[in-house]
C-alpha cells in the first residue's frame, strides 16, 4: 500500500498514470511488454489479459459459461480489469482523478461490496479477485482518511497516480524502463 504518496512506482517496477488513462497504454511502453488486443506479454510469452467494462462479460464470463443474471442481479463494468493468468487473479483497476468534490467520494465507500460481487461472479471460474484503485493527489487530502481507512477496511487497496507491477502480480522488467 502506497500512503500518502510516498514510494511507490516508476516506469521500470510499477504502472504510472497520468490522468484517466487505461491499462494497455501504460503497459505497453514497459520494455520486454507487448500488448496485442486484449493479451498481455511479458518477452513474447502470454501473461495476462485485460478486460474493460462489457468486455469482461462478453471476452470472459459468456464463452466461459458464466451467466452473470444468475450469479449476481446487476453488471458491473470495470474501469479496467487484467486477468493475470498464473496466479489465476483478476484485479479490478477503477482509475479516479478528480480537482473538486462530487460524486466519485461516495464511490470510492461502495469498493467492498463491488469486490464482494465480483467475487461470487469470478467464483465459477476458480478466479480471485483483487479491487485496486488508483487515485490522483486530491485524494490525499485530510478529509479522505476516513475513506481511504474505509476501503483498506474491506480488503481492498490503492495507489496514488502509479501502480507497482508486483501488486498485479505481473513479471517485472530487469533490462530497462521504458521503449
């Protein structure tokens, strides 16, 4: 867990957002990293694959059999989502950046039950779940304590504006940054 900013990620060990980017973008200029579609590959072997909002349902759960109806009552779209295939665990990225106060500080208190759905929804599947989410600066204001308390409270984490590579479970670059 990266708190109030300190540590953390840089292009060679993690995933750097600037902004309300996706997955792929950030993946994609890691050395020994390829995006193809929706697959992931570290040194040409296969990794991961990323999901984002319909597309869980429609690349993952349906030719897997999985119908969501019967499993939870509402779909869930992900800002973003990798399905890292040797620890066999989704991590479910929801990216929030905000400048003033709104809707998504109430958001970030709904984490524990989104996880909870996400995992009977993975279940079928033999599939873990992790809920990550990364926030920009204006979260580390005093006033989100209680909240970022909160979301560690149910199991989940964040990470200001970065990622470390390890914390998806992916394999971590040992010749360079970026190409």
């Amino acid at each position: 867990m990266i708190k109030d900013g300190k540590g953390g990620a840089n292009t060679l060990t993690g995933l750097r957002f600037e902004g309300r980017v996706h997955l792929d973008v950030v993946i994609e200029p890691i050395l020994e990293y390829t995006v193809k579609g929706n697959s992931v590959y570290f040194d040409d072997k296969k990794v991961a694959e990323l999901y984002r909002k319909h597309d869980l349902y429609k690349k993952l759960l349906e030719p897997s059999g999985v119908k969501y109806k019967k499993i939870i009552s509402q779909k869930l779209l992900p800002d973003d989502a990798i399905l890292v295939l040797e620890k066999k665990t989704l991590y479910v990225v929801e990216i929030k950046f905000q400048e003033v106060s709104g809707s998504v500080d109430e958001k970030l208190q709904t984490c524990g039950f989104k996880l909870q759905q996400y995992k009977k929804l993975l279940n079928p599947l033999g599939i873990e779940v992790e809920y990550i989410y990364v926030l920009n600066d204006w979260f580390k204001q005093e006033r989100y304590k209680d909240v970022l308390e909160h979301v560690e409270s149910c199991g989940c984490k964040y990470f200001f504006n970065e990622i470390p590579l390890g914390e998806l479970g992916l394999p971590q670059s040992e010749r360079g940054d970026s190409k």
